[in-house]
C-alpha cells in the first residue's frame, strides 16, 4: 500500500479549526494501490485523468521524481517526491 502526502505552494486560505471541512486542503493524505506502476499512481493521486494522460505527461517531461525526470517504468520507493508541474507534490510514504 502506498500513501502520499499532498503538497502545494500555496497554504490553504481557511483556519485549522475549519481545514477538516474544505475540500482544497493543502495536506490531504490519499491512498494509491501500486508503487511499481507510475500511470496508475498519477491517476490515482489526481495528476492524471487517466493513465493514457499520465503517459503523455511523463513524456513531455512534465513529472518529477526527487527533482529528476520520470520515466514511464519508475517505481517509487519509501521518501520519493512526486512533482506534476511547477506546483503541485506528493511524498510518497510505504505502508
């Protein structure tokens, strides 16, 4: 099992007291089910809409893995930093 920890630049604009009832979170726990298959993480977690999208942008360069380039056979291990974009990360954390 693998879960991932949300990150972006840009805190949530709610207080503490109110951030369990907003859905935009900035640290927003998810579960995807296999490390070894990048596309479906990336579908998984909300970088994709599917894992044919997810193949394009691994291609285009637009996903990092610790501040390198991905490549579509990656597999993430305990600690990585998934990055989509200039903004928008996820530590991934084994189970």
């Amino acid at each position: 099992m693998l879960l991932v920890e949300r990150r972006t630049t840009y805190p949530c604009a709610v207080s503490p007291a109110e951030r369990t009832q907003c859905k935009n979170t900035c640290e927003t726990p998810g579960v995807a089910t296999n490390p070894d298959d990048l596309l479906a993480t990336l579908a998984e977690v909300g970088f994709a809409k599917s894992r044919g999208d997810a193949r394009r942008l691994v291609e285009q360069g637009g996903i990092r893995i610790n501040g390198g380039k991905a490549a579509e056979s990656a597999a993430l291990k305990d600690g990585d930093v998934l990055q989509a974009g200039k903004r928008n990360f996820v530590r991934i954390r084994l189970k």
